[in-house]
C-alpha cells in the first residue's frame, strides 16, 4: 500500500498515537515524584534544594511552548515530530544515569538530575504542545472536542504514571520506570512517523493572518484566565513537589501508598474536563472564565487540607488530605480544561484567527507556557516554606499569598465591568 494513502485513511491511528504521545509527555514529571523527592532527602539534600530541582521542569517550557508552532511551520511535520520524539526518548533514557556516574559525590549527583530534568523539559514541553495542537486539526469539524480530549489525556498522563512509577520502583528500583517509559516513548515516536497524515499547517484564504501568541496574550480575558490557571497550576506543582516527603515521614507510606495518594489530583482532574466543558456548552452557556475562577478557587481550598492547615484546625488524617488531592485535581482539571477553551474563543471570535494548526497551536501554547510558570513557582515556593515552617503551614502560607493575588484579579475585573456598565449607560443616554 502507498504510504501517503495510508496516512490519509488512518487519521483515528494518528490521534491515538497523539493521545500516547500527551499521556507520556504529561506523565514523565509525575513518573519519579512518589520516590525521587525521599531519596534526595534521605542523600541529606534540603527541602528547598528539591524545589529549587523540581522547578526545572517549569522555566525551560516556557522558550519552548512558544517557539515550537514556529519550528513546526519552518521544519514540517515530519521533521518536527521526529526531532521532538527522538529527543523526548533520549531525555527520558538518560535518566537512568544519574545513579551510575559517580554516585557518591552529592554535586555531582544533583548536577546530573539537574541536567537530565533540563533536557527532559524542553522536550515534553515541545511534545506535549506539538500534540495538543496536531490533534484538534485531525478533526476539522470537532477541533474543540478534540482539545478537550488532548486535556484529559494530560490529566490521564500523570494519574497513571503518579502509581506506575511507585510500582515500577518496588519492583526493579531506580533505573526501571525510566527505562521501560523510554522505551515505549520511542514505538510511540516510530508510529507516529508511520501514520501521520499530512496536515495543512495554515489555510490559504488566510494570508494576513500573524500568528502571535502574544497578541493572544494581551487580551483582557485571556490574562485574568491565565492568571487563576497560573495560581491552580502553582498549587497542584507546590504538592507534587513536597507532598511525598511529607506522606513518607509523618504517615510512614511506601513509594506505592504516595503514588496512589498522588494519583487522587489527576484522577479528579480528568473526570472535571467532561464535566466543565459541559457546563461551558450548555444553554445558556456558561463562559469559560466563570469556570475558571471556580476551578482556581476549589484549588485553593483544597491547598488547606493537605497539609492540613493548622489555623483550619481539620484534623490530622490520611482521608483529610484526600480530599484535599480531590479538590486540587477538579480545580486543575477545571482551569486547564477552560483556559485552553478560553484562548480558542478569543483566538477565533474575537482575534478573527481561522479555525487552523497554528491557531490551535498557538491557544496550546498560552496554555502550556502558563502551566510552566505555575511549575517553575510553585515547587520553589514549597520548598522553601516546607524548610522554614513544615508542610502543614507552608500550605498554609501558599493559600493566604495566592489568595490575596485570586482576590485581586477579582476586583479588577468587577472595576472593569463597572466602567463598561457606566459606558453603556451613557451611550444609552446620548
């Protein structure tokens, strides 16, 4: 069979292996998190060490979410998915060396963890938008389902690898989970370059069209949604950095417990999408900003039942701090899955952007480079609250600080639409 005929008929092929591909690339940070953190710490590394070393993951995405529609138009699909790909497997691979290369020697320990999570992160962030944004065109006529689906694979990613990574590592240690996950990263690059069907990166009635992601950025709601998904992201990034160490040392959990209690969050998280998009359909629709200040909020609550907050004066039980990774999860879920949402609707109603890749791309991008902020944030934060004053308050503090920011946005938004009332009044008049 001609291999051109074959992409062309195997689009549902492709969007799974897309779906693989978002799944690995948002599970890899959640993959090591049940065991990585207590075995730094028991090596002597400090609590703001580990944050600092965690924070990694988030500030190289940012350069890389926002260069990678550029690099997919000038490469072409084939060319960008192989280097993204290959160099995700490889990234991936090397972790499997940090233990071996001259293991006694602590700098020389953290520098290789520092090293591999760098290379890791421009990685998965390039994959993970290159995938989010090839979806939703292999389905011209569904794109927005298409995202939502491309969101829940995300919230998919780091449940499932949250547990598997605990498993992996009782059952064959340290260098398993990375090498199996390599592995499979690499069948899922090879088959995608097999079925991936050509796409049209840009429509020719289009012309003048100038794909900006900031442009996109500077619209009014698109910053009030990038901000509460920048405070939900900080909060689920400020547990997933700190919260193993904590599970580990005051309830004596096993790698596997941790990873099942951290895979609470994403689970929630990935039931939320169906749900809020719903919500945001319906009618009347709901807009999606509305569902993302509920989403930031509900992740702001549950921030004071994982440690839990002491002035809350919950008491101190695993079933506390569950429900706490339940309401972190439904406000991740929530935030992600409508800020993305809000970026399309702005892009296309308000920006007049077609319905194309590089629309599409550009909305995953805002999405993802926000994301990396709140990753970079939020494990630093956690760190060095969690070495000054322990989990329970540290949880604590982060609520206060990000919820003095929540309520600020708020107000913004209530003078703006106060102004815009007495604007229409006086029109009205004239």
């Amino acid at each position: 069979m001609d291999i051109s005929c074959f992409r062309r008929t195997n689009r549902h092929l492709a969007a799974l292996f897309l779906a693989f591909n978002i799944i690995q690339s948002a599970g890899i940070p959640s993959l090591s998190i049940s065991f990585y953190p207590i075995i730094l710490r028991n090596l002597g590394y400090t609590k703001t060490t580990i944050g600092v070393l965690y924070s990694v993951y988030g500030l190289p995405q940012i350069v890389s979410n926002l260069s990678t529609s550029r690099i997919v138009k000038h490469l072409g699909l084939q060319c960008s998915l192989w280097w993204f790909g290959f160099t995700f497997s490889l990234s991936i691979l090397l972790f499997t060396s940090t233990k071996l290369i001259l293991p006694d020697i602590p700098w020389i320990y953290i520098a290789q963890g520092f090293f591999c999570l760098l290379l890791q992160s421009l990685a998965l962030s390039a994959v993970q938008t290159f995938s989010l944004g090839v979806l939703p065109s292999l389905y011209p006529t569904a794109m927005n389902e298409a995202a939502s689906l491309g969101i829940m694979c995300v919230g998919i990613g780091v449940t499932a690898y949250s547990t598997l990574g605990g498993v992996l590592f009782s059952i064959g240690g340290f260098h398993l989970p990375f090498l199996l996950v390599g592995l499979v990263q690499l069948i899922i690059t090879i088959g995608l370059l097999i079925v991936m069907p050509d796409v049209q990166l840009s429509l020719p009635e289009f012309p003048a069209i100038k794909y900006d992601c900031f442009r996109l950025a500077s619209h009014t709601w698109v910053i009030c949604g990038g901000i509460m998904q920048l405070i939900s992201t900080t909060v689920n990034s400020f547990s997933d950095a700190m919260i193993g160490i904590h599970l580990a040392y005051v309830y004596h959990l096993s790698a596997v417990s941790i990873g099942a209690i951290q895979a609470v969050a994403p689970a929630m998280s990935v039931l939320a999408v169906p749900l809020v998009d719903s919500l945001a359909g319906a009618a009347p629709p709901i807009h999606p900003c509305l569902l993302i200040f509920m989403g930031c909020l509900a992740s702001l609550v549950g921030l004071n039942f994982l440690g839990p907050s002491r002035p809350m004066h919950f008491p101190n039980c695993l079933s506390v701090v569950i429900v706490g990774q339940m309401l972190v999860g439904i406000g991740t879920g929530t935030t992600g899955s409508m800020a993305v949402e809000n970026n399309w609707r702005v892009a296309t109603q308000q920006l007049g952007w077609p319905y194309d890749i590089e629309t599409s791309t550009a909305a995953a991008s805002h999405y993802s480079s926000i994301a990396a902020i709140g990753l970079t944030v939020g494990p630093i934060l956690g760190g060095m609250l969690d070495a000054e004053d322990g989990f329970p308050d540290a949880c604590y503090k982060c609520s206060a600080a990000l919820s003095g920011l929540f309520f600020i946005i708020i107000l913004l938004l209530l003078l703006k639409y106060c102004n815009f009332c007495n604007k229409s009044r006086n029109r009205n008049y004239k």
